[in-house]
C-alpha cells in the first residue's frame, strides 16, 4: 500500500504569469512539455494563460504511449483544428 496515487495529487501550473491549480493525471509529463514549448501551443505558438488553457494530445496517435516524447500541448484552438483534418 506504499503506492502513491498521482491522481489524487493537486498540482500547480505555471503559465507564464498565472498559475492555475489542477488536479489530473500525468502532471509532470504535462509540466515537462509546458515548460518545453515554453507555455506555448506548439502549433500557433499563442500563449498559454487561464483564458487558453492547454489541452494535450498524443503525437504518435497512441493512448497508451504517455510519455513526454509523445505529448504535444495545444491551444483549443489548434486541437479543434487537427480534428477535423
Ligand atoms: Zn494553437
């Protein structure tokens, strides 16, 4: 019973000046990327801040692939985008 939850941990995300707590899954794959797009959408490099709040998607199409290689962050926009092609 020594496993840690991650779920059932907050974590707070810095964009930029404003920092957002969450609670989600795979938060320091998600902190790994943010900081490696430098709070960015790595399509339309827009600013992430709490009114374009990142949404993160699998580059390789792959679910089960959660690591940080195959994360992307992208605005709402940009995800919206890649959908519909
Ligand atoms: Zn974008």
């Amino acid at each position: 019973m020594s496993c840690l939850d991650e779920s059932q941990l907050y974590y707070t995300l810095n964009l930029g000046d404003i920092m957002v707590q969450k609670k989600e899954f795979s938060n320091i794959h998600k902190q790994i990327v943010l900081s490696s797009q430098k709070h960015k959408c790595k399509n339309c490099e827009k600013k992430f801040n709490v009114a374009n709040l990142p949404e993160f998607g699998y580059i390789d199409g792959n679910v089960s692939n959660n690591t940080k290689s195959n994360l992307q962050a992208l605005c709402m926009e940009c995800l919206e985008n890649g959908k519909n092609q």
